[in-house]
C-alpha cells in the first residue's frame, strides 16, 4: 500500500501533515528553510502528488517517504569534518 498525503497544515513551528492511513504527523518548519521563511499564502498553495508536495512558487517538494524516515531539506548537505 502506498502512502501519500491528503492534506497539509501549519502552526507557527510546525507543518502537519495528514496520510492517507489516518495518520497526522508534523514536523519542524526549520527542517524546510523555504517553508519557514515563505508566507502564510504561499505555504497554503501546495500541490498533492501521489508521491509528495509541491510548491511551485517556492521550488519545494516534500515527499512522503522522506517525512516518514524524518529527513528534512536535503538540498544543502551539511560540511563533513575532515
């Protein structure tokens, strides 16, 4: 069975999301950077995939199983220590 999400929320520091298995799980804005510093309107404009979400006006896209396994933005990695 694939999971996806059905619907997403926020708080001041958190994004809900509810599954389509009845599941809400929510996770820190601070893990998404543009969501944290976008608009209450532009986080409200997402698009649902069967895969993620997307918004298109602020070059985001969240999956499903990246939340599930508690990843955050990986668009910038952290620097190794050497």
């Amino acid at each position: 069975m694939s999971i996806s999400a059905k619907a997403v929320s926020f708080d001041e520091v958190t994004m809900w999301v509810e599954l389509s298995d009845a599941r809400i799980i929510g996770v820190p804005l601070t893990w998404f950077p543009r969501l944290l510093n976008a608009t209450d309107e532009q986080r409200a404009c997402y698009e649902l995939s069967a895969c993620g979400i997307h918004w298109d006006a602020l070059d985001e896209d969240i999956s499903v199983e990246g939340l599930l396994k508690g990843r955050g933005d990986v668009t910038h990695r952290p620097h190794q220590a050497a």
